[in-house]
C-alpha cells in the first residue's frame, strides 16, 4: 500500500498492472470490511486471486488538476 504520489501515482499504477498481469495475478483491494449488498461486481478482497486464462486487458485511468486525464490500456501476451 502507498499514500498518494501526486504526479507520480499513474506511472506507479502502471507498474503494478504490468506486475499483475506479468504474474496473473489481481491485487485485492484494502479497507473493504462491509461491502454494500446492492454491489454487483466481483471485488477481489482480502487475498489476490489468480487472473483467468488467456489474453486480458487492464485500464489503468488517471484524472488530474485542470482536467488532465489520461488512459492506458495494458494486455497480456
């Protein structure tokens, strides 16, 4: 876990992608204790778990001051 890095954070973020989808594996997300029912999505909490098979992408979004907004997209080989 890192506090924020300011300018820094998205090239941090990319490394921890390219990490994830070198190793097949998703980092879980911290601090979740009470996850709200109405939320449908799959959130990998508590422990990573393994990446499926095959070829995946991942997006990795960065907003900043002044409307400076990036997108990189990330896939597997």
């Amino acid at each position: 876990m890192t506090g924020h890095l300011l300018g820094g954070a998205g090239a941090i973020e990319s490394v921890f992608i390219v990490k994830a989808l070198q190793d097949r594996m998703a980092p879980p997300t911290i601090n979740i204790e009470n996850l709200d029912p109405a939320v449908t999505i799959d959130v990998v909490r508590d422990q990573p778990r393994a990446l499926p098979q095959g070829d995946i992408a991942a997006l990795n979004d960065s907003f900043g001051f002044g409307g400076h907004n990036v997108v990189l997209a990330f896939r597997s080989y």
